[in-house]
C-alpha cells in the first residue's frame, strides 16, 4: 500500500501553484493543500482562485496581507459560488 505524502504549495504565481498540483499527477497518493497569500492584487487573486476551484479538489488556503481594495470581498464571493 503506498504511502500518502504531503505536499503545501505556497505562492501568489499560478505557475508555482500549477507545478505543485502536477505532482499529484505524477503521484495520486500525494495531498496537495494550495496557500495563495495576496495583498491588493484582486483581478489577479480572482483568476487564480477560479482556476484553482475549477481544476482541483485540494483545500485552498487564502491568506490576505492587510488588502485595501475588494479582494477580501471578491475572494468571499467566489468561495460562496
């Protein structure tokens, strides 16, 4: 029986987030729970959380840097769906 690895991806890149959901991929034994961390970048945070709702089961964790735009707000709104 293989053995379940965890992975944490952390990054406000899509690409960064993107290589550590192929390793699921490469091996479906491997959890993968994705941190986005963002600070005043709403329309950018928006198409990576959609993306990610979109393409993966795996738990998202937000972590906003003190925003002062809509971001909290628009992040609330796409996880209510």
């Amino acid at each position: 029986m293989p053995t379940a690895r965890q992975l944490i991806a952390i990054g406000g890149s899509d690409a960064g987030i993107s290589a550590a959901l192929r390793a699921r991929e490469l091996d479906p034994a491997t959890d993968v729970t994705v941190v986005v961390a963002s600070r005043n970048r709403s329309a950018e945070l928006a198409t990576v959380l959609r993306l990610l709702l979109d393409t993966t089961n795996s738990p998202i964790i937000l972590v906003d840097n003190a925003s002062d735009d809509d971001s909290v707000q628009m992040a609330r709104h796409i996880a209510e769906g």
